[in-house]
C-alpha cells in the first residue's frame, strides 16, 4: 500500500440548478461546507472542496449550475463562473438527475462538448428510484449519446455510490505532489462561509423571489475568547423585501439568525454571537461594479 503513487488533481462538478452538486460536493468531503437547498441557484460562487485521504488529493470545484437565463448580471456572473470551471481540471463530473433529461442538461452537455479531459456522468438521486429497472433504459440512453463518458448512478444525499464515483474520478488524475496541505478544506474564507450559511436560511425559509434579491455581506468576524462574533448586513433590492425578511416582530429574522448560528457553530467549533440586520441597497444584483464590490469576484 505504501508504495501507491500520490495523486492530486481538479474535479469540476457541473450540471444544470438543482440536480445535487453542492450535495454531492458536501457528502463527498463528510463535512457540509456548500450551502443547498430546493430552489435553483442556490450557489453563486465557484467553491474549493479539498478532499485529501492517504495519498491523495481531489480538489473539487463546485458550481453554479449553467442556465439559459442570462438576462442580469448575477446570472452571467454565476455563467461564468460554471463555464470557466470546467477548463483546466483533471476531469469533469457532469450531475443529472434520474429519469429526466431536460433543456438544461442539453445546455450543459452542449457547453462540454469540446473538453478535453476525462467526462465522468453522475446520475444522482437514485434514492428517489421505485421501479430500479427503471434507470437502465436512462444509462443505456447517457452511454450512447456520451460514447466516451463513464457513468455512475448515485445517490447524494443519501451517500449511495459515492465509493465507486470516487474511485472513477481517482483513475483520472494525475501523479503528483498535493497543492494545499492536508488539513484545509476550501479556498473560501471563513467569512465566505458565514455569508453563505446566512444566505442559506434565507434561500430555505423564504417564497419564490425574494431570496434571489439577497446578498449577505459580513461585517464582523472576530473570535474573543470562547466565543466568535459574527455580524452580517442582509442586502436587499426593496424596502418591501426587507419587511418580509424581518417578519412579523422580527420573527423571521430571529430563525434565520439562530439556525445560521448553529451552522456556524459546526462548522467554525466555537460558540458564536450572531448579530444580523437588514439593508436596503437597490441595484446591487444587476450591477457589475456593485457585484464585484460585494465579493462576486471571476
Ligand atoms: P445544486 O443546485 O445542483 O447545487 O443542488 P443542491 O445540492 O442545492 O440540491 C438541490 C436539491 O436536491 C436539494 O433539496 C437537495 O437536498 C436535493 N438532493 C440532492 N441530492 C439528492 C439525492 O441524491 N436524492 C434526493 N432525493 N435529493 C437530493
Ligand atoms: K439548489
Ligand atoms: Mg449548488
């Protein structure tokens, strides 16, 4: 065993909103370090998950998903950011959903058509499957019009599979020296991470189009002692928005504040303090200077 060579390698996960990325991202490095939830475009941001295990490294690079609607610039901003994923890695892992091909997958497949590297297709949420006999017809489908890809049906969630996807994936890269040193697990900082945990609740708890008006921007982010204080301004385009988010006497924002805390708390091993407060500022989502003064960096 000993004698194995090292291996190191990128891995972008692509695929179209909602199909399990950030799932698969977080169930793959045992830790929850991507935010997720059932509503598209939850991730906005490219994100490292290093993954180091006996000689090896898997650097992951979760994704926005790539759609079609390119019509504000957080959209082509978060386009960018999948498209320009999936140059430069030792493999890709394309993430579809069982049973169901759409126009999206289309836009994915159609955008991969050219890579040079190694095309690895996860099948994901096979958890989700009653008739089993079901999926053959789906892989034999993938397998005939992607000749060239291996593929593996997974579960995400629920850690099916997962073992077989990673060896797949390990084949692929290359022998070599590890990039980062073994005990760090994403590029992103700490402050990063508490934006997204905020953003999380948010995404989760709220109706259909406020949570794509939100932004969160950490303010404070200080350990004294035991305890970590985190403060974090909620940026929204609308005063209307802003209403909603702090709920009838502040009860809305009082259950985002304590379920991010207990994230937080997880993931940083601290108590932390959080304080939250909510801001208007039009604009901010469709403005390339206002973007990038908010971290939404290429
Ligand atoms: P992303 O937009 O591709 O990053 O997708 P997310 O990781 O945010 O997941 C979207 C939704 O699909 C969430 O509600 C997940 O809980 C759910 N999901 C992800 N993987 C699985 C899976 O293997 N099985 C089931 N049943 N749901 C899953
Ligand atoms: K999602
Ligand atoms: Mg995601």
């Amino acid at each position: 065993m000993n004698d194995q060579p090292s291996r190191c390698g990128y891995v972008a996960i692509v695929g179209r909103p909602n199909v399990g990325k950030s799932t698969l991202l977080n169930h793959l490095l045992g830790q929850k370090l991507a935010i997720t939830s059932r509503k598209p475009q939850t991730t906005r941001h490219n994100m490292l998950g290093i993954k180091t295990e006996g000689p090896n490294q898997i650097i992951f690079v979760d994704t926005p998903g790539l759609h079609g609607d390119q019509d504000k610039a957080i959209n082509r901003y978060m386009n960018r950011a999948a498209a320009s994923a999936a140059r430069d890695v030792d493999a890709v892992v394309f993430v579809v959903e069982r049973t169901r091909w759409t126009e999206g997958d289309q836009l994915v497949a159609d955008k991969l058509r050219g890579i040079k590297c190694p095309l690895i297709i996860a099948v994901n949420k096979v958890d989700q499957l009653d008739d089993k006999g079901g999926l053959l017809p789906q892989l034999q489908a993938l397998a005939e019009s992607h000749p060239k890809a291996e593929i593996v049906p997974i579960s995400a969630l629920r850690g099916i599979n997962l073992d077989a996807l990673e060896e797949v994936i390990l084949k692929h890269l290359p022998e070599g020296q590890h990039f980062f040193p073994e005990d760090q697990i994403t590029d992103r900082s700490s402050r990063f991470l508490a934006a997204e945990i905020v953003r999380e609740k948010i995404m989760r708890q709220l109706g259909a189009e406020v949570p794509y008006q939100v932004t969160v921007e950490v303010e404070e982010f200080k350990q004294d002692g035991p305890i970590l204080h985190i403060s974090a301004a909620i940026l929204v385009e609308r005063s209307g928005q802003k209403r909603i988010i702090i709920g009838n006497k502040g009860e809305r924002i009082k259950q985002i504040g304590s379920q991010a805390r207990e994230d937080m708390e997880r993931l940083f091993d601290s108590k932390v303090m959080l304080n939250l407060w909510v801001k208007v500022k039009s604009g901010w989502s469709d403005d390339e200077r206002a973007l990038r003064s908010l971290g939404y960096r290429d």
